[in-house]
C-alpha cells in the first residue's frame, strides 16, 4: 500500500465522505479520491488501472528528504 | 497584452481588482445576467460577491498527470447538471466556509512543499469567482503548478482575466448537442460557446478537455465531442471519463439512473481510437 502524503493538513472544510460503487460487473468507482482512500481501494483491487497509478503517484510525490545533518 | 515581462503573482494581482469592479454588472460567464453582484442581485448562478470553499484537500481523482493535486473546490455554478456529483455545494454557493485568500494560499504552498504535484481550482465553477480567485493566485509562488477545472461556459470578459495564468486548463465537453446541455444542465447555447472556449485554451496553455460518459448518450453526446477534438484540436489531451455516478438529480432523468454500461465505456473507448484522440488516464 502506498504512503500518504507526509503530515497531511486537515482540510479547511468540515471533513467529507469518500464513496464507493461496487457495480454488478465488478467494475468499482470511487467519490473523493483522498490519498488514503486510493490507497484502500488499490490494495482491494491492485488490477484495477485507475486506482493503482494513483496510489503510485502519491508515493512518487513524497518530498526528497533532507540531506542536511543537524548540529549538535 | 498585460501580461508581458509581468509575473503571475503581479499580473493576477492587478487584475483583481478589475475582476472585483465586474461584479457590478456580472460578465462572468456566457449566460451573460449582467446583474450587480455586488449588491443584492443574483444571477443564474445565485452566487454574490463572497467566496466560500466546500473542499480543499489533496486529491487524486484527476488525471495522473496532475496529482496528487490539491483541489481547491469553491462553492457554486453557473450550469445546473442534473447528475452533478457535488450537487449541493455546487448549486448553492451559501455553502461552504468562508476561507481568505491568503489563508488559502498559505495553505496550498504548505501542501506544495508536501509533495503536491498542483494546486487545482475547482467547483461549482471556479470562474463565478474570479476576484477570489484572482486573489489567492497572486498569493502563490510563481513556481507552482496552476490548473483551472472548468465548466468551459466562461465569457471572453473571463477569458481577458484568465489569460496567461494558469498552466493547465481541464475543461469540459460534455454534452454533444444543445438539446442535451438545455435538457440535462439548463445551458442555452452550449455547442458554440465550449467550443469558442476550447480552441482558446488550447491557444495559450496546456489543454485537458474532459469528457464524463453518460449513460445512453454516445451517439448523441460522446460522438460528435470526439469527432468535433479529432477535427478541431487534433492531438489534444482528451479525458474519457467512464466513472459516471448517478448523482444528485439523476434520477429526473430515465437514462441517466445508473452507472454506464460495461459495453458502453467499451463502445466509447472505441470511438476514441476510431477518432485517433489522444486519451489520458
């Protein structure tokens, strides 16, 4: 499963719904893709192409950590 | 051209207050009401001069080339899709907080330096809001990312504002006649102002023009929008997107009261290839 972004901010708005629609067919859809919600669905389903990639992405976006050593 | 030497912090600054002053006779978009926004007219899209956010989050719904995004999503419109899938917020611009543009931006830098890829304006209809917008622009880092999702159904008024600042518009195409549009969104005159907005985008920035498959609308909607972007905008960044969620208002509508067939999105998705349109994910 992929890592969320580091230290996400909560939202400015009052907290919101994610959604999911498992249809007959198997095909699953996804209201408010939030990191952590992409990455709940990815690893329900890793064959499924649109939940994967983004999962991935998030996990390509952490930030480079820093090299700088603290002083003592 | 205002935007020459400036940069877009600057040039969104000074248009704001341009922007603000147009409220008085609201040229927003092309339903063209031309009521004071300022004072207590209200247009089509009900909303006044204040701004209020209904999300604001890192979000990954786009397409993949723009995410992690974070989406500022701003409450309001000037259309009225019966399948909108943030229907409430989106048709009443009263909901939401009342966040201010620095706070916003401050917010939204923060999130860049988290890892997001852009920050992504949304609604509703972001260019209802165009002071606010404007405003929280020039509070962000030249450097960022800038995308506009829109409905594609501003004025050239909007047009003027927009110009040279964002560096991704993603712009709808949804409906493939007028029929359509005036049926399911109540939109006058939809074919030729999209279309009028689509070939401008793609003139002066990145273009993503999105498509939402509805059920029971290939022949009449996603054909000729397919056959229109392979004519018009050949090699445009088109986005099918097969996800349709019976939302909101759907259910006035008899075909729009489920998702869209297995068979259809394969159907579709051989429109786009017949079309040799260039999809994104």
């Amino acid at each position: 499963m992929s890592k969320p972004l580091s230290k996400p901010t909560p939202s400015v708005t009052a907290p919101t719904l994610s959604e999911v629609l498992i249809l007959g067919d198997g095909r699953v859809l996804g209201h408010n893709l939030t990191p952590e919600f992409t990455a709940l669905l990815a690893a329900l389903n890793p064959a499924d192409p649109q939940f994967l990639p983004r999962a991935e992405a998030v996990a390509a976006a952490q930030p480079e950590p820093s090299h700088h050593t603290c002083p003592p | 051209l205002d935007w020459v030497g400036q940069s877009r912090a600057a040039l969104a600054g000074a248009r704001a207050g341009a922007a603000r002053e147009a409220l008085r006779e609201c040229r927003f978009c092309a339903h063209d009401c031309r009521v004071n926004r300022l004072g207590s007219d209200l247009g089509i899209c009900r909303a006044g001069a204040e701004t209020r956010v209904f999300s604001a989050q890192v979000d990954l719904a786009d397409e993949l080339e723009l995410i992690p995004a974070f989406a500022v999503a701003l409450s309001g419109c000037d259309l009225r899709c019966a399948f909108c899938i943030s229907g409430g917020p989106s048709w009443n611009p009263g909901l939401g907080e009342l966040i201010s543009p620095t706070g916003l931006a401050a917010q939204a830098t923060a999130e860049l330096a988290r890892g997001a890829k852009t920050i992504l304006f949304e609604g509703g209809e972001p260019t209802i809001h165009l002071p606010y917008l404007l405003d929280v622009v020039s509070q962000l880092p030249d450097s960022a990312r800038l995308v506009l999702k829109t409905n594609a159904y501003g004025s050239s008024v909007s047009r003027a504002l927009l110009h040279g600042l964002f560096d991704v518009w993603c712009a709808d195409y949804k409906f493939g006649n007028d029929a359509c549009a005036d049926r399911l969104a109540r939109i006058p005159n939809y074919t030729q102002v999209v279309r009028e907005n689509l070939v401008w985008a793609a003139c002066q920035s990145d273009l993503i023009v999105r498509h939402l498959l509805m059920p029971g609308h290939i022949a009449c909607c996603w054909q000729p929008v397919a056959a229109w972007l392979a004519a018009e905008l050949p090699g445009v960044k088109v986005s099918l997107r097969t996800g349709f969620w019976p939302a909101w208002q759907s259910r006035r509508h008899v075909e729009l009261t489920g998702p869209a067939t297995a068979a259809e999105v394969r159907r579709a998705e051989a429109l786009a290839k017949e079309f040799q349109l260039n999809l994104v994910h």
